[in-house]
C-alpha cells in the first residue's frame, strides 16, 4: 500500500475509532480525540506495516481500552 493510500485509510478509519470511543466511555470528541492521539495505540496505528488499520474500530478501542488498563498492547495474532 502506498504511503498516499495508507493516509487516505487512517483519514476514514479515525473517525470510526473516535466513535466508539465517544459511545464507549462517554467523553465529549475533543476527549476522545486526544485519548487516541496521545496513545501508543495511535503511534502504532500510524506504521502502516503493523497490519493494525485492517482491525474495526470496535477491535481498535479495545485494543486502546487494554493499553489504559495495563500500559500495554497485547496485538491479535491477525495484526
């Protein structure tokens, strides 16, 4: 994929994740903006080559839901 077309993925996939995190944990979006953001979750999300952006928004949250719980990202084996 290329880096235009990887872009063009993360520009449709975020909103998605900012969504459930919205309905999730009931935070306004400028929150659930910045909980994504400053996440490790999101640093990782941004590297096309961790395979994380084929994963649902739904799969994503949670995935952001363990790193506040733990402090760590435990990737699916699909990733």
């Amino acid at each position: 994929m290329s880096r235009t077309e990887y872009k063009a993925t993360l520009q449709m996939l975020v909103p998605m994740i900012i969504q459930v995190i919205i309905e999730k944990k009931d935070v306004s979006v400028s929150s659930a903006i910045k909980l994504l953001y400053v996440s490790k979750l999101y640093e990782k999300l941004e590297n096309e080559r961790t395979k994380l952006w084929h994963l649902s928004p739904l799969a994503l949250y949670e995935l952001l839901e363990m790193e506040l719980q733990t402090g760590k990202i435990i990737f699916p084996t699909e990733a």
